[in-house]
C-alpha cells in the first residue's frame, strides 16, 4: 500500500491534501484487483455500502440500468479516473453499475473518510466537484439523447392501431340554422370549445368553433346564421378509422374539433383532451401495475392468463378488426414487461437470500412466438440467457451457481403466472440454455456441423430469440454472428425445410379441410401458422435477413424483391387470419375454464369462417409447396 501512497500523492487534485488528510484518506482503504467483465460495483448495492475508486490501470465503464429491462454505457474509467463520487453527490438518484473492461486495479477508499476529507479542505473539494460538475452536465445530455434513441415505444404505437370509436367524446350539437348567440349561449352551457353543426339527420355541416365566433364578433352579426362562418369541408373521421389519423391532425392543428361519423351521421367528437384517457387505459393502466408490483402474486394476478380485464381489451381489438399479428405483437409486448419485472423480484431475492446482485453481466433472451412478437394465450416457456464471458476467472464455480439458482427462480415463477414450463426443456435453468457468449459461439458451430433432424426443431426455436432484460449488446452479438453462420449453411437450410414439411398442410388443392374426429379437429399452429412462419423464416436465412418477427421478416423479403408484393400481402392476410382462429378459441377456452391448446374444430364453424379458414390453409399450403419443390431438387429455396 505505501507504494501506492506515494504515486497517489503525485495525482492532481490530491497534492492539495495535507499530510495528516493523505494518512486519513489512506486508512482502511484497500488496494483491488479486477479482472475483465468482474462488477467493481453494481447499482444494487445499498448506499450506505458503496465506497469512492481511484482507477490505478486498467479500463472500466459504467452502466445505466433502464427501467425498460436495456442497458445503457456511457462512459469509460481510465488510470486517474475516480468512480463513486457523481452516486454520492446525487444521494443515489443517478445509479449505475461498474464493470472491468479489462483486467483493472483501483484503490478502494472509505466513503465517510474521502467525505470528511472534502469537508475539511475546500480548494480539494472545489475541484473535485468542477470536475464532476462538468461530468454530469455532458452525461445529462449524453443519457438523454442516447435514451431517446433507444425508448422501446412500441406499445404506444401499438395503440395508435386502436380505433376512433375507443377514444371519440359525446359531440355537443347545433342545427345549422341556428344563430350565433344561439351558439354561444350552447357553448357557455355545456362548457364546450366547439360545436359540431348538424342538418336534420344528424348529418355533418361543419365546425363551429371560437375563431369563427371572434369573426362575427369583429363583425357584429350576432343575430346571423352560424353556417354562413362553416368552413366547407370539414375535417372528419369515420369511428372505425384508426386513431392515428385524427392524432397525425391535432398535431398539427392542436385547437381543432374533429367530428367522428358513422354512416354519415356525427355520433362523437375527437380533440387533443379525448386521448388523455389514454394514461387510464386498461393497456396502459395494467402495464403500469406490472412495473410497481412488488410479489409474484400481483404478477400473477395481471398476467394474459389470469387478468379478466387484458382478456376484454384484446377481444375487443379482434372485434374492432385490429389485425392480428399486431394484437399478438402488443400481446408479446406485455408479457415482456412481466418477465422484466419477475427478472427484477428473482435479483431481489438472491440478494435477500444471500448469494449477492448478479456477478456479472447477463442477458435474458425469449425465443420461439414470444421471440418473433406472435403470442398467443396458449404458449409455454422457450427463453434462455446469454452470460458475459466469465470462465477465466477465479470464481467462475460461483458464477454457475449463482446463475443455475437465478434462472431456476426465473422459470419457475413466469410458471406460476401462467407461462408453463416448457416439455421441450428450452429454458434458461437448464445449461444447454445458459451459457457465456463464447460458449453459445462454439455450440452453435457444433450445432451447425453435426445437427441432426430432432436437434433442428430447438435449433427452429432458438432462431427467432430476442433480447428483454439486461446487456443487449451479448443478444446483438450473437445476432450477428447466427445470421453469417446460418446463411452461408444450405445443410442447414435443407434441414430446416424437411422439418417443416413432417407436418402437412391439412387442406386439398380444392379447399376440403382434412381434420381429426367427428368434429373435424386441426391444430392451427402446427397445421397451418407455422407453415407460414417456417417458410418465411427460410427465405430470410437465405438472404441473411436478420429480423425476427414474421410481418416485418416479410416486409423486408418484399422490400429487396424477393416475395412479390401480392404474395407478401396474401401471407400477411392468412397469418392475421390464422391467428385470429387462434386468439378467439383462446378466449373461449379460458372463459370456459378449458386447457388452452391451438385445436380448432371446423365443424363448429360457419360457413363464412370455414371459406376464410380454408382461403388461409391454401396460401399456407402453397407456401410449404413451394419450399417441397425446392427440396425435391435437391438445392436451396
């Protein structure tokens, strides 16, 4: 440690110091060693714990845990560097974790003994806090930008998918031959910024609003008929517009009165204040439940499975015709913030029970449907977890046992709320599904050389994963490097198109739907929305596309025109359709208290279901007819 003082002596500020603050600041303090991916400190520790760091060698950098499940670096720690005083400062509002980028040693020095030292000498504690002042109004700008960038907003836009009918206000109404002081006692009584003007149907005539009163108040015309200040054509939405269209207006016309029709008739309003229900919406209300609850039986309580009122809010999207592959993507979107949130209990209790906050980075990867954003009511667990490299160092045996109790938390409480665990073993408790980042690199080489027919299926599984809590960069990592692997693998892809030809399409090229028992029963995701997504998926592998979902997958493929803009949408119509099927026998299953499961029985159909039904297992049969022939002849789609 003397060492160690005398280099310290020679830093700037620290030459300030007196000889009697160097012997202080220096008792009890430790010289650390880190090596690369070790926490130097991680942003769970309690306050009162954390300490103050002078960087000797070596590169750290700090993390930003987001409450979106993302984690955020904004800047590295060099020789000289200190690290912990900007969290003192802010009396722990501003968290961050520390981690060793390389192998790092820093001088760990008592928080109350550096505190006592800046208390006492002013010029030292002057610069040390210009310094970080300076530090923090950079990182102000830095984090805001860069969480701008970021914000996953995509159950706001999900929303905007909603109907007008969701959000339209009662309109107050005026017959067009009443006068203007007609108009202004109605809007005096009902408190009301417009008014909708009516013919004797109810039919739209136009808008009449406080600048139309002011210019017949500069004309004094009080007693003259309010149509004559109508704009001619009104700006109008129908109810079953989406609500998007009226927001896109607004926004730029923020004083406007937007009257909703139906079949020609006004039957409500939109302005900027009707879409302030949307903080007590029941999407955006039970979200907001998810983030603040603090057990897993409130967890359990909000989950898909469970939650009568999410139940009513997606039957109510299918009855508004909201297509289903996007109710399936806010389905997803939600069941991302319940497994955030358990992620988050499962860390508590580890550190409640002893073992500590995680020991080094992580990040947990969902696969299968709730990967590619498509899930429904019936589904089981297929997750896993990507470490940060960790085998070189000296308590790696730790590591695994901390992780193998973690990840058992984790999968067994997403069970409890309603996420069975799955029959095929893909999740992260199990070590084929947890492993460091280089340890996956070298299994999905193996996986690729050696793989065989029923190691393919997992492999179809793990494809479609997709990062939602902690260090995305391993999930991007590894991203890159599956997609440059698989596309130069035409083994691969011919087993994968011999996988998704076991399971035929149940339907005869003149539309007779094949089905099991009396009441004609087939599985919709085996028999027919898998089809569809397989096929996708192995167009995409061949052009080394690397998104996920099966919509945009397709959006993609047309956009490089390789699917035809017809095909791409007839595969888009089936897939909404498909899953149409699949989310109402869904709800039907639960409000009958039935085993959720993909079987549809045509039988019970009718008949205008069982033409869209069969219209659907058709394209989803060309699909797999297409990826046949190819693999008859013996080359790649």
């Amino acid at each position: 440690m003397e060492k160690y003082v005398e280099v310290f002596k020679q830093q700037y500020p620290f030459t300030m110091l007196t000889e009697s603050q160097y012997d202080r600041v220096f008792t009890d303090a430790t010289v650390n060693s880190y090596k690369k991916n070790q926490f130097i400190f991680h942003e769970d520790e309690k306050e009162e714990e954390s300490d103050i760091y002078f960087v000797l060698n070596g590169l750290a950098k700090n993390i930003l845990h987001r409450s979106n499940g993302k984690q955020l670096s904004i800047r590295y720690y060099y020789p000289g560097d200190l690290v912990g005083i900007m969290m003192m400062l802010t009396s722990g509002e501003m968290k961050f974790s520390v981690q060793a980028l390389e192998e790092t040693k820093a001088i760990r020095f008592k928080r109350e003994r550096f505190v006592e030292i800046m208390s006492e000498n002013q010029a030292f504690s002057n610069i040390v806090l210009e310094g970080i002042s300076n530090l923090m109004k950079s990182l102000y700008h830095e984090v805001k930008y860069k969480t701008s960038e970021l914000d996953d907003s995509s159950y706001d836009r999900d929303l905007f998918k909603q109907r007008v009918v969701s959000y339209s206000e009662t309109p107050t109404t005026i017959h067009h031959t009443a006068s203007v002081t007609e108009a202004v006692k109605k809007m005096k009584d009902e408190k009301a910024g417009g008014l909708i003007v009516c013919g004797d149907d109810q039919e739209l005539i136009g808008v009449f609003n406080y600048q139309d009163l002011i210019l017949a108040y500069l004309q004094e015309d009080f007693n003259g008929r309010i149509a004559e200040y109508l704009n001619e054509e009104p700006y109008a939405v129908n109810d079953q517009d989406f609500i998007y269209d009226a927001l896109s207006y607004l926004k730029h016309n923020p004083a406007a009165i937007i009257p909703v029709l139906h079949k020609q008739q006004v039957v409500g309003l939109l302005r900027q204040t009707s879409f302030l229900k949307m903080q007590n919406s029941i999407y955006f209300d039970l979200r907001y439940q998810i983030g603040k609850a603090n057990s897993l039986e409130e967890l359990t309580s909000l989950s898909p499975r469970y939650n009568r009122a999410f139940q009513q809010f997606v039957a109510q999207l299918l009855d508004d015709n909201m297509f289903a592959y996007d109710i399936c993507e806010l389905i997803s979107s939600y069941n991302d913030e319940l497994h955030k949130q358990i992620l988050h209990l499962a860390e508590e209790d580890m550190v409640e029970e002893g073992y500590g906050t995680p020991p080094i980075n992580y990040c947990f990867i969902v696969m299968g449907s709730e990967g590619r954003k498509e899930q429904a009511f019936s589904t089981d667990q297929d997750n896993g977890m990507i470490l940060d490299d960790y085998e070189h160092l000296e308590n790696k045996d730790e590591i695994d046992t901390f992780f193998k109790i973690f990840t058992e938390k984790v999968n067994y409480m997403l069970e409890t709320c309603g996420f069975p665990l799955c029959s095929g073993g893909i999740m992260a408790k199990e070590q084929k599904w947890r492993k460091s980042l280089q340890q996956w690199h070298s299994s999905i080489q193996e996986w690729l050389e050696k793989m065989d027919a029923e190691e393919i299926r997992d492999f179809t599984i793990f494809m479609d994963f997709r990062p939602i809590v902690g260090d995305f960069s391993l999930a991007y990592d590894l991203r890159e490097f599956v997609t440059q692997k698989i596309q130069r693998s035409l083994t691969l892809q011919q087993l994968l198109m011999k996988d998704t030809l076991r399971f035929r399409v149940p339907v005869q090229p003149f539309g007779r739907i094949h089905g099991t028992g009396r009441s004609k029963v087939l599985n919709l995701k085996k028999g027919a929305i898998m089809q569809i997504v397989n096929a996708v998926r192995i167009y995409t592998i061949k052009y080394g596309i690397d998104d996920v979902n099966t919509i945009k997958r397709l959006d993609t493929l047309r956009k490089h025109e390789r699917f035809h803009p017809r095909d791409t949408e007839n595969a888009k119509l089936a897939l909404h359709r498909l899953l149409s099927f699949r989310l109402k026998r869904n709800l039907q299953q639960i409000q009958l208290q039935e085993t959720l499961n993909n079987d549809i029985s045509v039988m019970s159909l009718s008949k205008e279901e069982k033409k869209i039904l069969r219209e659907s297992l058709l394209i989803a049969k060309r699909l797999q007819q297409v990826l046949e022939l190819s693999y008859n002849r013996n080359r790649v789609v």
